[in-house]
C-alpha cells in the first residue's frame, strides 16, 4: 500500500451504532477516528437547529477531518459525513445549502460503510426519528448511488456486525492496493 492515507466514512440513520463501528474500526486498524461534530454542537443548542447552524456543522465536519487526517494511519474512520447536513436541510427546510451541494462533488471519501437499521432504536435526547428510520435509510441509499460511490450495506448485530465492517474494509483495502 502507497503512503495514501484512505478515507472510510460510516454513514446510516439515527441510532444505527455509527460512534461505537467508528471507534471499534479506529481501535482494529489502529488509527484515529473522526467524530461527528453535529453531535457536540447540537449537544449545545437550546432551541432546533437553524438554516445557520447546518451551515456551521457542514463546516465544523469538515475542519475536524482536516484536523485529525495527519493522525491517520493508512485509513481515516469518519463518524459520519457532511451528507448529513444535506439530509437534514433537505428535511427540515426543503433545501441543502448551495456550499453543502458544491462540496459533495469534490470531498471524496473512498469506502463508506452504510450502517443498517437492524438494530433497537436507543433513546438520546438528540435523536428525533424513532418512527422514520426506513425513510431515512432510503435517503441515505439515494444519496450514496446519486454519488457513485463504492459502500458495502453493514448488517447483523454483536460481533457479527463488526466483523462485517472490518470485512468490508479488508476488502476495499485489498482492491485499492492492485
């Protein structure tokens, strides 16, 4: 493998365990992870997110990933994407914003994980969806075919659910090195 350091991106809907996958997959690979930084920032809000706080997080996502890729060894774990902030404009106000829409096509990332929704939702005061997780995983399988982008779907639970994803990179891995 060249000195290339591969961006692997877990994505899914709500409560699809993409924080623990991130963290086991940093730990088996043995680099960094880069954590979702809507999670802290909306941790923070008192009212709902706004049109100027999605724009925020688009840009926070992005300058945490610039931050830790010189961490990285041979493979960057990112807890979710900027997508996210497209997903979710697009719900809550009928839109993405246009820097948002620019940046997809030229932020790459080289392997995402789709994370199913096969597992219990879990309470979190920052979680809202409960009852629309289909909806959003079909979203989430639009937005990564409306890229073109190389993902493997992530299913099962346990220890199976992580050997899949582990699995899944060796493979992407493998690929990308011939």
């Amino acid at each position: 493998m060249s000195d290339k350091i591969y961006k692997i991106a877990v994505v899914g809907p709500e409560s699809t365990g993409k924080s623990t996958m991130s963290a086991y997959l940093a730990k088996h690979f043995n680099t960094v992870w880069v954590p979702e930084y809507a999670r802290d920032y909306c941790a923070k809000l008192t009212e709902p997110p706004t049109w100027q706080d999605e724009i925020n997080m688009f840009h926070g996502q992005l300058a945490l990933e610039k931050e830790l890729l010189p961490q990285a060894n041979k493979i960057l774990i990112c807890d979710t994407t900027f997508i996210t902030v497209k997903i979710w404009s697009d719900y809550t106000f009928g839109r993405s914003p246009q820097e948002v829409i620019d940046e997809l096509a030229r932020h790459h990332y080289d392997f995402y994980l789709l994370l199913n929704i096969d597992l219990p939702w879990e309470e979190d005061p920052l979680r809202d969806f409960p009852h629309m997780r289909e909806h959003f995983m079909s979203v989430w399988y639009k937005e990564l075919n409306d890229l073109k982008v190389d993902y493997r779907l992530i299913s099962g639970t346990g220890q199976h659910r992580y050997d899949s994803a582990v699995g899944a990179i060796q493979q992407f891995l493998k690929s990308a090195s011939t």
